[in-house]
C-alpha cells in the first residue's frame, strides 16, 4: 500500500523509515523546509538501535498528490486541522486514516475531513527523537494499539495492525482503544505539564512530596470526565501505570518541557489538560488542577512570548 | 516606651529607624550574624527619600533581657514560633506584641506563647528594601491598620496605634482588623505564588489571558473560606483591589519570587495559599487552586533543594 506520514517529525520518522523496510511504499510529509532539503539531498540518518541513512522521498503536504492507501497522522495536536486541510487532495474514498497524537479530543477534528468509517484511532508507547534535519535516533522497543470508529469496519484496523506488526512496530487490534488513550493521556497529562511548569525532570517530580499528591488529582480529573464521557477507566490501574511509567522515564524531561522551556514553543496542553476541563465543563464536572494546569501554562507561553 | 524588633530585615528595619526618631528606645533583634555586625560597627544605614546612618542597638533574640513595652513582630512567617520562644525572656506581664506579619493565622501561633489581652493584629502597606547587612533602602510612603484581638483592650491598641502615627508610620486603630489582614493575604496570593512559579513580573502575570482568571479563581476560594471562618470580605471590592495594586507593582517581582527564584529560599506559602487550603480543610471547604499552587511551590522548593 501507498503510505503517507502526516507530521514526520521524530515519531513519524520511525514509523516512516520501519513501514519503508516492508513490501510498502512511504511517503513523508512535513513543513520544516531543513528537515526537507537534508532528507532530500542526503536520505534520512537513523541512529540508536540501528545505524543506516535510507533514501525516503519526503515533500510538503500540499504538494502530495497521489491517492493514500493509508495516512499515519502524526503532527502536533494543534497542526492537525491545518494538515488535514493540506492533504485533501490525497484523500480518497477508500483512504485510511490512522491517528497516533498524543492527547484527547482528536475524533473530533478528523471526523470533519474523513468519514467515520476511514478513521482508525490508535495510541503507542514507541519513542524517537529528532537529533537534527534528516536526523532520527531511534532505541529501544515499543508497541501499538489501534481500532477502527466504525465498528462495521474492524477489517481495515485489522490490515493495518497487520502491516504496521509487519513492520515490527508491533500493533494490536484494539476492540476498545479508548482507554488506552486516556490512560495515556493521564500519563501526559500528569508529568508533561508540572515538569514544564516546575522545570525539573520525571524522577525529580515524583520525588517530591508534593509531586505524587498532585499527579492522583490530576489523575482522578481525568478517570471523573472519561467515565462520564463513556469510556472505562480503572483509576487504581492508571496511577500503577503512571507511577511505573515515572520510574523508567524518571531522567527524562517530558516533551511539553522540551516545546515550553527548552525550544520555546506552543505546547499541546490544550489538548491534554485542558481537552479534560473543557469536556468536564460541558458535562458539568468541576476539574480546577487541569484547569489551574492550563491557564499556567497558557500564562508561560504568553509570558515568554510564544503565544 | 521600650520597643523591640523582631526580625529586623528590610521592613523591621524601616519601622526600627522611623520609631527611633520618636521618644521611644528601640531595640533592633535579628539572627543575620553580618547585619548585626555591620549596625553595630556601622549604625543602620537608610538610603531613599532619606539619607542618613542612625546608631540602633541590635541583638539575637536570644540576647535580649530587658522586659519590653511593645514588640514589633516582623520575622518570616515560618520563622514566628522560633522567634516567639526565642524572646520569652523580655515578655512581661504587660509586654504588648504587635504582628505585622504577611499571612493568615499567626494569631493561633502568638496565643501560644501570649495572653490575648497583649496581642495586636495589624497589617501594613508599608515597603522597604534590604540592600545589604545594615543598609535599608526606604522610598514611599504607607501606613497600617492594627486591632487588640481582646476587646475589652482597646486602650492598648489605640496607644500602640498613637505612638507609631508619631513616628509617621500612620497607624489606624481599626475596630475590625481581619478583613484587612485578609485582603494583603488575596494581593500576596494571587501574585507572588504564581509571578513566583511562572517567573515573571507582576504585570507579566496580568497581562495575560489566563493570569485573571486564575486571580479570580484564587481570590474567591480566599473568600469563601475567611466568610466560613466569620471574616466578612467583599468578593468584588477586593477583586478590584487586588487588580488595582496590580497595575501600582506591575514592573516588580514579589517577593515570594525574591525567595524562592531570586534567592533559592523557602517561601511563605504555608501561611498564605496553604494556610487557606488548610482552614479550607478543616471547613469542608474544597480550595484546589490554593491546594495545587501550594503543592507546586513546595515541589519547586524540593527541586531546587531548598527544603
């Protein structure tokens, strides 16, 4: 099948270059016009587990213009719209549209572009990071879960999990992904933002006194407005596998910390924290920590002049 | 009278050196072993809209023997119960203890260690700056409001508040201190806990979108629980007055950003958002915009190694 990346940023470029290893043809789109030129001069240079630099072609997503098999969305929360405005032209009637951002409230958005039974919702623990232009560095092992909307449709998630598993990425067929992808979001949700806001490390977070207190309010936010919303969430389970998340990441700086403190960029907390108090607000549920969250982090954004 | 400062930073300092240039003896108590050296050697230094070195004898509080008329307490809030015990030796039968400290409920504190008839409540507008071990930079004026928390000992009060208006530090006897002391407590909950975690200017935090409505959010949990506590406060009037002084201290740092960003010292939050969380609390009254930002502070004091 005809594969586009939409947002071939660190996680998009090892989603790219695995399926590119397969009988599948990939390709890349993205707007940082360096990362273009030095993938298009030079291939893209994959460091980490593997050492090897592939030819990948790789262009603007307005310039795309042969029909999608498959689109794997993996943009910044907030570029999401204005992608799936870009690549209209690749859209047909049998195109699938995979969506891996992190983050609540997507559905939403994709389903004004791409019919309800096209979409695949899906969530994955891989990493990757972006060394430069050109340049992914790709370690350790990961895996994905993804489901159809329509349930009439499981047949094409079950295709592409098959593909993506192909491609040693790794994917399940998820009758019920929902809650993997607000368990996941609690997981953002709960260190992405105070480590930005605090400007310290998973580890040192949950070290503290406080850090654990806030990340079980936070938590019990987002369990309170996803029940609400219909999805099944095991409170007790999501801050096992919160806390346990912590302790293998605990040198890391979240990526909100990476867009706020370190690069000065527009972070995705309205999607995280702030998709939970909006969606409390119109259920009617009070969620003031991701709300205070927000407006912080909003507040730092206008403070260092990024908003 | 013979009148003790206790905790002689930058406003003890001020009210030290005014209270001096009446008929009354001063004595200057402090632990700061490089202050206490320089006044001694030195005198008190005052630059600002006076200029001027004064001769003030300045102690430990531990050194102090002389039983004392009036003292001034004007330490940090954490440092009140250490000072308090510090000082038993100069309390008399008839010592009167005037608190002028920020924050809410140091009167459960002093009761401790004071009759009721001899404590006074106050809180002031007053400013000063400590630019150094025994030079006091003084500019502006202010004044202060002061209460006998035992009713039936006014006279005490009203002669306290006579003797400071001499040394034209304007003190106003004021027959219902508590919402005063409460709205300083809105000003300095609103902005030096957030200017403080978001590292900015007082008009920074304002300036942006979501800093109002934190403010609001904040001020209105102070409100509900002095109202729960018997505190009459006007929601509206100290809104307006939180606002207003806003836009008077936009250019400065508060100074619980002082400590915690400038100075990598333990800040007053306990006593200020945390103490409103606490009576909160004990209320049954839910505060988790003063909650949170107490626990993002302490996280922050935890991360910076400074708890």
């Amino acid at each position: 099948m005809l594969v586009y990346i939409a947002g071939s940023g660190a996680m998009g470029c090892r989603f790219g270059y695995q399926i590119s290893k397969t009988g599948n043809d990939v390709i890349l789109l993205d707007n940082w016009e360096e990362h273009i030129k030095s993938i298009q001069e030079n291939g893209l240079k994959i460091t980490g587990d593997v050492e090897e630099t592939v030819k990948l072609p790789i262009m603007k997503p307005t310039e795309a213009t042969k029909e999608a098999d498959l689109i794997i969305l993996f943009t910044k929360a907030m570029q999401l719209p204005q992608m799936l405005q870009d690549i209209k032209g690749i859209i047909g009637s049998e195109t699938k549209v995979l969506c891996l951002l992190n983050g609540l409230g997507h559905e939403e958005v994709i389903r004004q572009y791409i019919p309800e039974h096209n979409i695949l919702m899906g969530v994955t623990v891989w990493t990757a990071g972006l060394e430069g232009p050109g340049h992914a560095h790709l370690q350790g092992v990961g895996a994905l879960n993804l489901q159809s909307m329509d349930p009439e449709n499981q047949e094409a998630g079950r295709q592409v999990a098959d593909m993506l598993t192909e491609a040693k990425l790794f994917a399940t067929y998820d009758e019920n992904v929902l809650p993997n992808i607000w368990r996941k979001a609690c997981v953002n949700g709960t260190m992405n933002s105070t480590c930005a806001l605090l400007d310290c490390t998973i580890g040192e977070l949950f070290a503290s006194e406080d850090g654990p207190k806030m990340v079980k309010e936070i938590i019990h936010e987002f369990v309170i407005v996803g029940e609400a919303e219909g999805v099944s969430l095991n409170e007790e389970e999501i801050v096992k596998y919160v806390f346990d998340t912590s302790v293998k990441a605990a040198h890391h700086y979240p990526s909100m910390h990476q867009d706020l403190v370190q690069n000065h960029r527009l972070t995705e907390i309205d999607f995280i924290n702030g998709a939970v108090n909006t969606k409390g607000a119109k259920l009617g549920i009070d969620t003031p920590y991701c709300r205070l969250i927000t407006q912080l982090v909003h507040a730092k954004e206008e403070i260092l002049k990024i908003k």
